[in-house]
C-alpha cells in the first residue's frame, strides 16, 4: 500500500532537501507514514500527505502544517481520480 513512504522511511532526511522540497506521503495519518510526514515537516518540508482515514487525516494535516491533504485509496486508481 504507501509502499513510497515505506522505501522512504528508511531515510527521511535526503540531502539536499531543504524548505523548498515537497513531499508526497502516503498512508500519512498513522504509522510510517505519519512518522515519515513528521520527520519530513521537521526538516522543512511542505507536504502533500494522503490517507483513507480522513478524519485522523484532517488532525494530522493541522498538526504538520501540510499543504495539501487528500483522502484517498492510492489502491484504487477509480477512486484516486475521484479525488
């Protein structure tokens, strides 16, 4: 599923990444994807984060700072197009 965050999580802090880098993270509203959301808005980072949960999305959105968040199943293409 957020397999990006998962390849990404093992090094969040890239070089040459500074405030005006986007990140796009999947499944951000908890797990590796929240710690990775969290790390990346540490850093400076603006963030695009996508999850199903919207609820616990919209909290963590607010919380980063993020720019964008989106509800969404990256699974299902149909419904990411919805989107």
């Amino acid at each position: 599923m957020p397999t990006a965050a998962i390849l990404t999580a093992a090094r969040p802090r890239v070089p040459g990444m500074n405030d005006a880098s986007t990140a796009v993270v999947t499944g951000a509203a908890s797990g590796i994807g929240l710690a990775l959301a969290e790390q990346l808005a540490e850093s400076g980072t603006r963030l695009c984060l996508l999850d199903v949960d919207g609820e616990s999305l919209a909290r963590v959105a607010g919380g980063l700072g993020a720019e964008v968040a989106l509800q969404a199943d990256v699974a299902d293409p149909e419904a990411l197009e919805r989107s």
